[in-house]
C-alpha cells in the first residue's frame, strides 16, 4: 500500500463542500415532522431549503473536476473522494427527501416510501461505485451509461423546490397537482433509481452545450434556457429534471420501435 503524500487542497475542499452541502440537506429534511393526519400542512420552507442544498451541492460537484483538471491535479484520491460525496449528496439526501415529500403517500404506505427511499440510495450507489470503474482517463465523456446521479437528484430537488408555488395562495388546481405529485412521486423515485444502474445512454449535457465552439443560434437558444429556468425556477427545474430522466428510456423506445417498423417494411 502506498500512503499518500499530497492532496489538491481547493479542488478537495470543492468536493467536501458537495458533502457538507448533501449532510446539511438531510438536516434540514430532517426538521419536517411526520404528518398525522391528511389535511397537515406540509412544512414547504423546509423542502425547498433542502433541495436548494442538493443543488448547490451540483455546482461545488461540477466546481471541483473541472479546477482539479484545470490545475492538472486530478487524482485517484480525488475521484474516489467525490463519488462518496456523491453517494450522501446524491442518494442519500434526495432519498430521505422522498419520504419527507409525500405525507400522503407516508401515511397510507408508510414501509413502502421507505423501502423506495432505501432502493433509491442504493441505485446511486451503484451508479456512481460502476462509474468509477468503467470510467478511464482517455473517456471523452460525451454520454453516460445509465442516468448520472445529480440528474435523478435533480428530478427530487426540483419538486422539492416547487412546492412552496403549490401552497401559496392554494386553489383547487394546486391542491389536484399537490395530491398528483404525492402520488406520484415515489414510483418517479422508483423509476428514476432503476434508470441510474440501467445501460441507457444519457448525453452529457455540460460537454455537449457548453464545451467547445459552437454556432451562435447555438449559443442563444442555451442563454434563452438558463433565462427561462430563472424566471421559471419553481416550475421549469422539476420539469426540465423529469424530461431529461425520460429521456433516455423515449428515445430507446423511440429507436427500437423504428428499427421493428423497417425490419417489417417490404423490400419491393
């Protein structure tokens, strides 16, 4: 075993920062107490605070590969360092956020929002522990094989985020949404675990929109998006989340039906 000398200090402090970012997620979660009966208000201050936390901690987890590359300082230490924070920030926090979101849901299949949370953290888990194994410094990084775990944490903290819009100012329309999404949700979690250790290939968004030169429509339609999920934040990140999520599993559905459809076309 070779001991290590030297570590990166700032891009080590980045990652940690991701991990401080995910435990503080947790607590936060944490403060929302169990719901005893269905007309208990949720405590949404709490959850958007939470999911808040889970998505800075995304900024420090794109912050700190791209200074340690930038500095010439990766290392094996590094990477392995930055999936276990990845793991508490990314699956465990969106995990035990999950049971906090749907009361509802909680109090009719308590062990079941519990054994999905579980499933759920568990998939990161694997995601990230296959990730680190498959991954090699020559890798271009252009797609993913299976749903990155930020991107199905962002699907968890997006709601999260959303739902101090549904109960402000409460109509008969946001109280439907509300009980929607209540019911929803864990199946999404469900959902969104299994495409994390699934083979689907997922485009990585950041290298594909953001590197390199690109055409200045190109540059417009990306500073048009970022605008919108501001102006739109409550509502456009939860929807932008999910339909990234189902993206993979549409477009592979997508391409597999096309590939029967002209398998059975008559060659004359």
């Amino acid at each position: 075993m070779r001991p290590i000398r030297t570590i990166a200090v700032f891009p080590t402090l980045l990652t940690l920062g991701n991990l401080i970012c995910g435990f503080f997620a947790i607590v936060v979660a944490s403060r929302i107490d169990k719901p005893i009966a269905e007309n208990v208000m949720l405590d949404t201050e709490n959850l958007m605070i939470s999911g808040w936390l889970i998505f800075l901690g995304m900024v420090f987890d794109g912050l700190d590969g791209y200074v340690a590359r930038l500095s010439r300082t990766t290392s094996d230490f590094g990477a392995q360092l930055d999936s276990l924070c990845d793991v508490v920030t990314f699956g465990v926090a969106p995990g035990f956020l999950l049971v906090k979101m749907c009361p509802h849901f909680t109090l009719l299949h308590g062990k079941t929002i519990w054994i999905i949370a579980a499933a759920y953290a568990a998939c990161a888990a694997l995601r990230l522990a296959r990730f680190n194994v498959e991954t090699g410094d020559d890798d271009e990084h252009l797609h993913f094989s299976g749903l990155p775990s930020p991107a199905a944490a962002a699907v968890i903290a997006g709601f999260a985020i959303m739902y101090p819009m549904l109960h402000e100012n409460p109509t008969s329309l946001k109280h439907f949404f509300d009980a929607a999404i209540q019911a929803v949700l864990p199946f999404l979690g469900l959902l969104i675990g299994l495409l994390m250790v699934s083979r689907i290939r997922y485009p990585h968004v950041t290298n594909r929109l953001l590197r390199g030169n690109r055409s200045f429509g190109h540059v417009v339609g990306v500073l048009f998006f970022f605008v919108a999920i501001m102006v739109f934040r409550g509502y456009a990140l939860p929807i932008a989340a999910t339909v990234f999520a189902l993206y993979g599993p549409v477009r592979l559905g997508w391409q597999l039906w096309v590939q029967h459809r002209r398998r059975e076309e008559p060659i004359f």
